[in-house]
C-alpha cells in the first residue's frame, strides 16, 4: 500500500511538472548577454536609486560595468522618470480611500552592433488610503514606488537580453548611427 501511494505521488509531482513545462513557465536565470554587449555603461543622470539597481543587477549577473561610456560596447541611457498618483475611490465624506501610483521610465540603448532603440517602462500599483494610519500610507507608498522601481530594473535587464539576441546576429557588421 505504502509502495502504491509513492508511485501515485511521482506520477502526479510528474503530470504537474509536465503541465508547468508545457504552459511556458519557467525561472527567471541570469541574465545571458552577448561579448557583443558586455562591458555596459549606465549613464544615470539623476536616477541614482533606479541606476543603482541596474549597476547591483548587472554585477550579479556577472555583468561588467564600466564608468566611462568609451570602455563600453553597451550605454543604457537613463532619459525621464516620472512618479505619479490619482485618486482611485473616495469614501462617504468625500475623502480619497485609494489611490493608483504610476512610475514610468524612459530608457535608450545605444550599441555598436544595434540601432539606437528608445523604450519606456510603465508600472502601476493600488495603495488603500488609512486616514486613520497616514504615517503607514505614506511609508506603504514609498515600498511601492521601491518595489516598481526595482521591477523596472529588472524589465530593463529583460530588454537588454533581447537586444543581446540582435547583436549577435549583427556582430559582423557595426550599426552605423548618425551624430
């Protein structure tokens, strides 16, 4: 009976694991780039916290980055980043109960073996207003915009092995920009 209830267990871990597999899934690993991309520059302008996470992202990747854009065979360019919220709901009184937090990103990627490609990242979150707590708002707010901020980084990461696919087919020939 015991032998019977394993066999049953493995066959089922084993279906699941088959189904998991079949619907695409699967974990996140490092992030792979082509020797056409890697040394990167991050050039970040003002967004010391959203540039810091790319460089700590890129390093745990075993990414080099390097400080000057010239010793780089990859720039990302960190153009505009912008936070904002609304007003979701308000209660009774008229008072707002939640809000939707934005955070967006506009990012360039500059390569010698790609075209210059501008993208932006667009994130939202629901934060429920406390008026009774609004020092626990306002901190719940700032983990928010945190954790958007972080996921933007990695989405930018994402992109950026993308365009790692591209310039290796491109690797034989430098894309020509225009200054």
């Amino acid at each position: 009976m015991l032998n019977y209830k394993k066999f049953i267990f493995r066959l089922s871990l084993a279906g699941y694991l088959c189904l998991l597999s079949a619907c695409g899934f699967h974990l996140r690993g490092a992030i792979k780039l082509s020797s056409e991309l890697s040394p990167v520059y991050v050039q970040d302008n003002t967004f010391f916290d959203l540039a810091r996470d790319l460089k700590d992202l890129l390093r745990s990747d075993n990414i080099t980055v390097v400080k000057q854009a010239d010793n780089a065979k990859m720039s990302l360019v960190l153009l505009n980043e912008t936070k904002g919220e609304r007003v979701l709901s308000v209660d009774a009184s008229g008072r707002a109960h939640e809000y939707l937090l934005n955070y967006k990103v506009h990012v360039q990627f500059k390569g010698r073996y790609i075209k210059p490609v501008n993208d932006s990242i667009t994130l939202t979150r629901t934060l429920l207003f406390d008026p009774d707590a609004v020092l626990a708002a306002t901190n719940e707010q700032a983990t928010l915009y945190k954790e958007m901020q972080h996921e933007a980084a990695v989405r930018i990461l994402l992109k950026l092995q993308s365009l790692s696919e591209e310039a290796t087919a491109n690797a034989t020939v430098p894309v020509k920009t225009k200054k």
